[in-house]
C-alpha cells in the first residue's frame, strides 16, 4: 500500500447548504424598506424558499452542468428536413424551470411584482446566470405586446404564467411561453435604424412576411419573438412566433449558435428569415417606440444581473477568507485582505441598493396614482445610468474577487472562472456603455422632469454628509453647461450613478458603509485599485456586514 504523502488541511468548505437570500443582509433589507407592510410576509417566504434552493447542491450542480455541457444546434433531421431546434443539457431544464416556477417572468400583473421578482432573479442569477436570458426578455416582452392589445390578450398569460414547457409547438397548446428578441444585424449593431429586413404586408390585417437576418438572436428556442424590420411605414416591431397556429414551423433558419466568451449555458443565434411569418405589434414606422419598454426593462435587469454576480464574487471572497489561515492567522482579520473585502463590499451593497430602488419604482408605475409620474422621470435617466455604472463596475469586482481565493480561484471548480466570464456580458447586452452615457444625454437635453426627479431623489439625503453634498454639487456644476458634452459624456454618467449610489445609502444602508462609500468614491480618498479605502474607517464592520452565514 502506497504511503499517504500528506493530509489536506486548511482547505476552505464549499459555500453551499445556505439560504442566499436571509444571509444576504443589504437584500433583506431593501426587499423590506420597499414591500408594502401587506404583502411583506409573503414576499420573504417566498424569496426565502428561493434563497435556500438557490444555495443548495442540487442548484449548484445544474449550474455547473449547464456551462459545462453547452446546448447544441441541429439544423436538419435525419432525413434531412429542416428542424433548427437547440439541445440543452437536462440541468438548463431544471434552472429554467425553476427560475419560472419562482414568477420570475410574472411581475407586470401581481402586487409589489417588480421588486419581488427583481429579488428573485437577483437570488436565482447567484445560482447561473445564463438562464437569466429568455427569462429577462419573456418578462420584458409584456409592455411591448401592451401596444397591441389583442396581441397581449393572447400571450401575455402564457408568458406571465408559473409553467415551464420546452419544446416547439403551437403556443395555443402550452400553458407556459418563452419569448426572445432580434433586434441588431451584421451592419449596424446597436444603430438598429440601420436594419435591412424587410416587412411586406399581406392581405391580412397586421400580417406580414419578413426577409432578412438577425446577428444577435437571443435564446433561439424561445416560443416568441420581437423583432425589427422595416416595414413600408419605416422601421416596426413584429411578433415572430416559432411554430404557428396549425402545427407548421415558422421559417426560422438558425445558422449557426454563437460561440461566447461566457453565458456558455444559454444559447444566442444568428438567424435568417425568408418568407417569416410575423404580426405587427404597434404602428408601422414607430418600432423603436413600441420595443423601448423591453428595453428599458431588460436593461433594469442588467443591473439586477450584474449586482447579483457581484454579490456571489463578494460572498465567496468572503466565505474563503473567513476559512483560510495564512501568516499566523485567518486571511479576513489581516489588516490589508479586510481592506479589499471592505471595498468590494462596498461596491457590492451599493449596485444591490440601487437596483432594488429602481425595481420599486417599476411598481409605482405600475400602480398608477400619486407618485408614478415622478418615478416614470426617475426611471427615465436613472435606468441608463445605473446600467452604464453598474454593470461596468462588475467586471473589476470579479476579478478581485477571484485573487482573494488566490490559484484556487482561477481554478474552474471554484466557480470563479464563471463569475468572471460572465461579468462583461450585462455592460454589452441592449446596448454597451457609449450608448447608454448617449441615452442619459438625451433625457437630460429632451426631457428635463427626469433630471428634476433624480435630484430630488439625491436631495432625501442633503445636509447628511458633507462629501454627499460637495459632490451633488459638483455634479450640477457639469449638468450647468451641456456643450461639448457627449465627449465628456461617460465622466457626467459615473459622477451621476455615484451621487444617486451615495445619497441611497446614507438614507439606507449602517452608518459605516455609507461613510466608507462615501469618503472613497465621493471624498476621493481613495486609490485605483480595490483594497485603498482609508484605513481609518470601520472596515470589520463592512466585511462583517457581508458575510454570508455559516462563515
């Protein structure tokens, strides 16, 4: 028998068996600043059932599973017909089924739906980001159907409903729908005005036949989806279904799945229609209009997204240190680790907050009555910012997070190596950071009530703190004078994120992380690299504040 060379020690227990949502202490709380007192106790059980599936070993597993067996397209059957259907490993089945079987695509018909679900996906991201796709576009497809209303009376149960059913067949004959988008093309990207498909109407009120290709196709598999074309009138919106009313496959030609960087579980297409049958959704010529709900929704989700990849990076840096000894002591009471955990922590409760408000302010809308017009503003420039800042912060947090676990982190079974793969995708998807700080720059100069809704939102908290306020005010200084602004535009976008971030948590989050939040990012006191807050402030404190349980 072969001697034994050694005994592993000091090894870190893995993070699982716990309840991501009760262990997550800046989540909690928002979900109860922002729930109606009435539907409080149900939405806690019902993130908390989510919260502990979401840290159990089975969700874990199918996480793993699911990017380490990525779908597969087949494009013909055996005898050579044409089928473009996706194989998705059993595991993408089962986060998808539960990430529906949670509501996490019923939001727009249920009291408090937004912050609920905006909780839950922000809980169910932790587990595996990519399922997250068809989920955010299903949810965000609703407003758009809106314009339509026999279109929204159609689908609009299926794709709020609690059941998940794959497969291509009718709509009509599936209690549960997923929907996906096709918006940008080989030529234009982003300037979707450029798109060449075109839309010829038939006899048919609403109908028409599409020809052309999409370059990004999201979730191929989906039952539905919105696309734009150009249509006689200019550039609309159409509903594409998969499969249509008498069994038939739409002609919808996958040509190839993309080969991506990360969100490897999920699977994104470059398609080709060519006699497609579609449904107009809204009026010709005003297709950007009718799908800007969509966007703005998934762009919400971005932020969720991305603060929820955070928070996984942050808990798991934590979690490690909280069990590695190095240097004659545990790694998360050493003076300069404690440093780094603050600083990521920071960034993470402060994505997380933000996040949560904007969710609360989607019900407010949603509800209708005193208040929804300011927050209608409030969304208007605060989702782009958030998005540009948000989701651009992300990247870094991960890839910190990732050293603190040393090699062990850039080992693929740590799961870091996916954190950090999927960390750039939300600063791309609807639209990369130019065209969001592009956005903010039209609501400041078209629609000033949104300007005036997020200074009232930062002003809760004048008079607070004194780097609060000295950077409210230098942040009206450049609102002060517009010219020459879109080269200076991403400076304008991340001093406005950081001031609506800062004015939150003073309000909201414990003295101590407002305060280091706020002589770092505001005060300037502060280096370029995570691990330079001043070290004087309560740091134990902060990283305490984000540990998850069990550490």
């Amino acid at each position: 028998m072969a001697a034994s060379t050694h005994t592993v020690t000091n090894q870190v227990p893995p993070l699982v068996g716990y309840d991501v949502f009760s262990a997550d202490r800046a989540l909690t709380e928002g979900v109860e600043r922002h729930s109606a007192p009435a539907l409080l106790d149900e939405t806690r059980a019902e993130l908390t059932a989510l919260g502990r599936a979401a840290g159990s070993a089975e969700a874990q597993e199918w996480g793993a599973l699911a990017n380490e067996n990525p779908p597969k397209l087949r494009t013909h059957d055996r005898y050579g017909n044409r089928i473009d259907e996706v194989d998705f490993h059993p595991a993408w089945h089962q986060l998808l089924g539960r990430s529906v079987g949670a509501g996490l695509t019923d939001a727009w018909g249920r009291p408090g739906g937004h912050l609920r679900r905006a909780a839950g996906f922000f809980l169910w991201t932790q587990v595996e980001a990519g399922n997250g796709c068809p989920v955010s576009m299903t949810h965000a497809a609703v407003p758009a159907l809106r314009t339509e209303p026999a279109l929204a009376a159609e689908w609009e149960p299926r794709l709020t409903s609690h059941r998940y059913e794959p497969g291509l067949r009718p709509a009509a004959e599936k209690a549960g729908a997923l929907f996906g988008m096709g918006m940008t093309e080989k030529q234009g990207g982003s300037d979707v005005r450029a798109n060449t498909t075109r839309a010829v109407p038939l006899d048919a009120a609403g109908e028409y036949l599409l020809t052309g290709h999409k370059w990004f196709c999201s979730a191929p598999m989906c039952d539905g989806f919105l696309v734009l074309a150009q249509a006689p009138g200019g550039l609309t919106c159409f509903l594409v279904p998969r499969v249509l009313a008498d069994g038939t496959r739409n002609v919808f030609r996958v040509q190839r799945l993309k080969d991506k960087l990360g969100n490897r579980s999920n699977a994104s297409a470059e398609v080709e229609f060519d006699g497609t049958w579609a449904h107009r959704v809204g009026e010709e010529g005003r297709g950007v209009r009718t799908i800007i709900e969509m966007v703005a929704a998934t762009r919400l989700d971005c932020v969720v997204g991305s603060a929820a990849l955070m928070r996984q990076s942050v808990a798991q840096a934590v979690h490690h240190a909280a069990y590695r000894a190095a240097f004659g002591g545990e790694l998360i009471d050493k003076p300069l680790m404690r440093n780094v955990l603050a600083d990521l922590a920071l960034e993470s409760e402060a994505a997380t907050t933000l996040a949560l408000r904007l969710a609360s302010a989607y019900d407010t809308v949603q509800n209708g009555g005193d208040g929804a017009d300011r927050e209608r503003a409030f969304l208007r420039l605060a989702v782009p910012a958030a998005k540009y800042w948000v989701t651009k912060r992300c990247t870094p947090v991960a890839a910190e997070a990732l050293e603190c676990l040393g090699g062990n982190g850039y080992v693929e079974e740590s799961g870091m190596p996916r954190l950090l793969r999927e960390s750039p995708l939300n600063s791309i998807w609807e639209g990369s950071g130019n065209v969001q700080a592009l956005d903010v720059l039209r609501a400041l100069q078209r629609e000033p009530e949104a300007l005036n809704a997020v200074l009232r939102e930062v002003g809760e908290a004048r008079g607070a703190d004194h780097r609060l306020d000295g950077a409210i005010k230098g942040l009206l200084t450049e609102l002060a004078d517009l010219s020459g602004v879109e080269a200076r535009a991403r400076r304008l976008v991340e001093r406005l994120a950081l001031v609506l971030q800062g004015s939150l948590l003073v309000r909201w989050a414990p003295p101590e992380v407002a305060d280091a939040f706020c002589a770092s990012r505001l005060g300037g006191d502060w280096g370029t690299a995570f691990g330079t807050l001043p070290p004087t402030l309560d740091l134990a404190s902060v990283v305490d504040r984000a540990r998850p349980d069990g550490t």
